[in-house]
C-alpha cells in the first residue's frame, strides 16, 4: 500500500472516532487527532498530505504544525530508546526543528484556522529554550506530553 492511501485509510479511521472540529479539512484535524494521543509521527504525515496540495494562504502554517509534530517525534524516540545509537541524540534535530516550526507559525499569531497560535509558538520557543537551557536534556514524558485544541466553530 502506497503512503497517500495508508493516509487516506487512516484518515477515514480518524473521521469515525470523531474529530475536534466540523468543517476543517479531515487532514488537519486528523493532525490534532494523532497529534493528541502522541502519535506525532501519524500527525506529521497526515498534514504533510494536505501541505503537499496545497501552495495556499497555509502552507507555511501548516509547514509549522509539521515541524512541531517532527520535533515530538524526536524527543518520543529518545525517551522510548535512550541508549540506542541512533535515538540517544535526538534533542539538537528537536530544537532545530522547534525553531523552525516558530518560525513558520509567528505571522499566523495571534490566532487562524480555530487554533490558538500564539500557545503553540510559545510552545515551539519554550521547548526550545528548556532544551537548551538543560544541556540538552529531553523534557518529554508520555504523562507530560502537551495536547492542542482547537477552538470550536462558530
């Protein structure tokens, strides 16, 4: 099975467990989805399906939450695998890409597509920041995993 059709069939598993926002696009919530239960990895391919079509007023939001996604499935593998030769140095590739997603997500602040940005950018920063500011220590955990919500339709 090619990637866009193990999307698509995750996406149409997505849609029947019910996803935060009538009306968006079923990639990105589905990214919010996968995204939320720490399957950052499923969240990063799911948006990079909409992101790949699509050169609209978006793409570099989207680019953003993918970069976020990216981020957290660097940390998750050096948390799951922390002696393993290829997952024990994954926090210098998360904070690049934290910077990054930061980047990419500031001219959307304060607020687009029903999602406070500002709260993710300052997650993007704050991560960012904590890694750096502790050596380069990973601060994630499953219990401590953040979540994003989005805001509901009006």
């Amino acid at each position: 099975m090619k990637k866009a059709e193990k999307i698509e069939k995750m996406l149409g598993e997505l849609a029947a467990d019910g996803g935060p926002g009538a009306g968006l696009d079923p990639c990105y919530e589905g990214y919010f989805t996968c995204f939320n239960s720490q399957r950052y990895y499923e969240a990063h391919d799911v948006l990079e399906h909409l992101w790949l079509k699509n050169r609209d007023e978006h793409y570099a939001f989207y680019k953003g939450l993918i970069q976020l996604a990216g981020a957290y499935v660097h940390l998750q593998k050096q948390f799951q695998r922390p002696h393993h030769p290829k997952d024990r140095n994954r926090t210098h590739p998360a904070v690049r890409l934290f910077h990054l997603a930061a980047r990419n997500l500031a001219p959307y602040r304060p607020r687009h597509l029903r999602l406070d940005v500002e709260v993710v950018w300052g997650l993007s920063t704050k991560m960012a920041d904590q890694i750096i500011a502790t050596g380069y220590a990973n601060p994630w955990s499953p219990g401590a995993a953040p979540t994003l919500t989005l805001e509901a339709a009006q």
